[in-house]
C-alpha cells in the first residue's frame, strides 16, 4: 500500500508532463498560423492591386521587429511560469488581430504594421514557451520531436492558408481577421493551465562558447546554410501569392490556394523523409532535395501557365522540405549544446535569414519587378548548394589531417 502512496505522485507528474508536451505541439500548429500570416494577408490587404511592395515589405519587417523583441525578453520570461508566457503570447496575439480587424479602411500603412509587430512578439513569445514545453522530450529524442513540431507547424500554415482562401469572396475583410483572433484566443484559457518543472528549462549557451563559435569553420558554414536555408523558405512562403496573381492573372483565392499546396508539400516532404531516412544516404538525400528546389524555382521563373506553377511550387517545397531537418540533426550531433527553439551562440544568426528575406524582397521588387520574388529564393538556394559542397570538403579535409601521423625518428 505504502509502494502505491510513493508511486502515484510520480505517476501524476507523468501524465501532467505527458499533457504539457502536447498542448505544446498544439502550440506549434498555433504558431504556423501565425508566422505565416503576413503572406497571407497581403491579397486581402489588396496588395496586387496597388503594387506598393515596399509596404507590403514593411509588414514582414514588422513581424520580424515583433519577434526579435520577443527573443530580448527570453531572459525575463525565463524565469516566469510558463503558463505565463504562453497565455500573454495567446493573449498578445488574439488582441493584435482584433486590432487590425476593427482598423478603418483607408488607415495608413503605419497602424497596420503596429499591430503586425505586437503580433511578431505574441508569435516569438509563443514558440519561446513551446521551446520550453518539449526541451525534456528534445533531449530524449531530439530527431523525432523536431519532426512532429514542424509538422504540426506545417499543418498550421497550410491552414491559415486554406481559410484565407476559402472565406475570401465570403466574408469581409474585418470578418476574416476576427474570425482568424478566436485561434489564439482560444488557446488563452488552455495554456493558463499548463505546467512544466522549472527544471525541464535549458540553460542559455555562455558568452565564451559563443564567441568561440567565430573561431569554427564548421559552425560558420553551418550557419550560413541555415541563413540562407531559412530566407528562401520564408520569401517562397511571403511572396508567392502575389507573384503567382502578377505572372499568371490568376485569382487571389486560387494564389492562396496554392500557397497551401506549397506549405503541403513541405509538410508532406519532411513526413516522406523521416520514413525513407533508414534506408538512404543523407547526404545524397539533401543534395538531391537542394538540386530539386533549384530546378523548382527557375520553373517558377519562367513558366506562365498553372501546371508549371503547380509543377515549380512542388519541386521547391519537396526540395526544401529535408533540408533543415538533415541540417538541424548534423549540427545537433557536432554541436551538442545547439536547440533549435533558443539563443545557440553564432547558430542565433541563421535565423535572421528568415527574418530579412521577405523583407528585402519588397524593396528589390519595387526596383526589378515581380519577378525577383522568385530570383532571390534562386541564388539562395544556389548558395545552400555551394555551402553544402564546402562542408562536405571541410570535413573531408578534418578527416585526412586525423589520418596523417607524425613521423618518429
């Protein structure tokens, strides 16, 4: 009797953690909705009409601002419960898109990007919380957790997406944000209740470890692969609805509908890549997944017809798709401090890559045209191929200097 009283505390705090870790990859499927909001938004804003892309650009730069400010308060929020983080996220987010739904038409550009930058730090606010949430099952296996988050994150855009899409020429503009706030607002209440052992937080990477990072060949072409890596998913993911609208005259529903086509098969690639994983080479597998997206975007370029769009938009999401999950656990196994969810030395700097793509975006097409939405995605991934080559010599060239034995007189 007394072995059944010591027993069932533990028993309880596994099924409160074994809770806390899927109300968290909920919070990732909550966080593909909002990340990739902006992208989505910009046909409703009417943003192929006007052509004003440097303010279409701005919005990204907003959220990106929103994010980064989130990053800052890691430290404070750090020490809070988590409950508290994650319900103010919620909070901060549902208050964000009610506040760009009630905004009057015609209001300028700047109120739109204030409550796009208050969502940026609901959204950053948010997968710092999750990040947190799932750090015990990260260490325990850090493949299969990184995989389910970003399929949960991947089902979150494709919805965004395909809600868009199907109430746009239904509801109203003020209706389809409005409808959009209840998502967060009703993950308020859920996420009041979550609990976590303080313990399960990781601690932050030192000062000296960072800077040693810049001392590391390996680490820096490891983070320019990510840098580059996460800027030509972000622009594809921001741009491709008004590109598709400008190049093929196709509607703003059916854009966004695509739009869901190209997060589907990112999802449904990295789904396909855990399973043949045992029964592949990784590194044939990303070189062949980075020649894939390239051939996928010079389609994009060129074509003018619906299937070359729809043949591009799969090559590039199929492409894309395994190439940061290879690179995530090939860091994750050289660099056993790395987690992808948290400040990780110089691997911080390949997130800004997503950060500033889609933002850059806005000002060169302003200058060059539509066409340049799918030209930098291009060259990115042209320069993912070449880091790739680089690593694959650098460590060629580490494993010949091992092998070469001082001679003894």
């Amino acid at each position: 009797m007394a072995m059944a009283t010591d027993e069932h505390p533990a028993v309880c705090r596994t099924l409160q953690g074994a809770c806390a870790a899927w109300k968290a990859f909920a919070g990732f499927f909550l966080s593909g909705l909002l990340f990739s909001f902006v992208g989505v938004i910009l046909p409703v804003w009417h943003h192929h009409v006007t052509e004003d892309y440097t303010t279409a650009g701005n919005y990204f730069l907003a959220m990106n601002l929103g994010v980064c400010t989130s990053l800052l308060w890691t430290r404070l929020f750090g020490r809070r419960r988590l409950s508290v983080v994650l319900s103010l996220a919620c909070a901060l987010s549902c208050g964000a898109l009610v506040h760009l739904a009630l905004l009057p038409p015609g209001t300028s550009a700047a109120s739109q990007m204030g409550g796009i930058y208050v969502l940026g730090c609901g959204a950053g606010l948010l997968n710092i919380g999750v990040f947190r949430a799932i750090s015990p099952l990260y260490r325990r296996d850090a493949a299969a957790t990184i995989n389910l988050a970003g399929a949960m994150f991947g089902g979150g855009c494709v919805l965004m997406a395909l809600l868009v899409a199907g109430t746009y020429y239904v509801y109203t503009v003020t209706s389809i944000l409005l409808l959009v706030a209840l998502l967060p607002g009703f993950f308020i209440p859920i996420y009041a209740r979550i609990r976590v052992e303080p313990e399960d937080t990781p601690a932050p990477v030192s000062f000296r470890q960072a800077c040693s990072d810049f001392k590391s060949p390996q680490a820096i072409l490891f983070a320019l692969l990510l840098f580059f890596q996460f800027g030509n998913e972000w622009s594809v993911a921001g741009w491709l609805p008004l590109f598709l609208i400008q190049r093929l005259g196709i509607s703003p529903q059916s854009s966004l509908i695509m739009l869901a086509t190209y997060w589907l098969a990112l999802l449904i690639g990295r789904v396909t890549v855990i399973s043949i994983l045992p029964y592949v080479s990784r590194g044939k597998l990303l070189m062949n997944s980075v020649l894939a997206a390239l051939f996928g975007c010079i389609i994009l370029i060129s074509t003018n017809n619906r299937f070359g769009a729809v043949a591009g938009i799969l090559l590039v999401g199929g492409g894309f798709a395994s190439v940061y999950p290879l690179v995530a656990e090939k860091i994750g196994s050289r660099f056993p401090y790395y987690h992808p969810g948290f400040f990780n030395g110089i691997f911080s700097f390949a997130l800004t890559g997503g950060l500033l793509a889609p933002w850059s975006l806005g000002l060169f097409t302003d200058l060059w045209g539509i066409r340049v939405a799918m030209g930098l995605p291009l060259l990115g991934t042209l320069m993912v191929f070449v880091l790739l080559v680089l690593i694959w010599a650098e460590a060629k060239f580490r494993e010949g200097t091992r092998g070469v034995q001082p001679r003894t007189g």
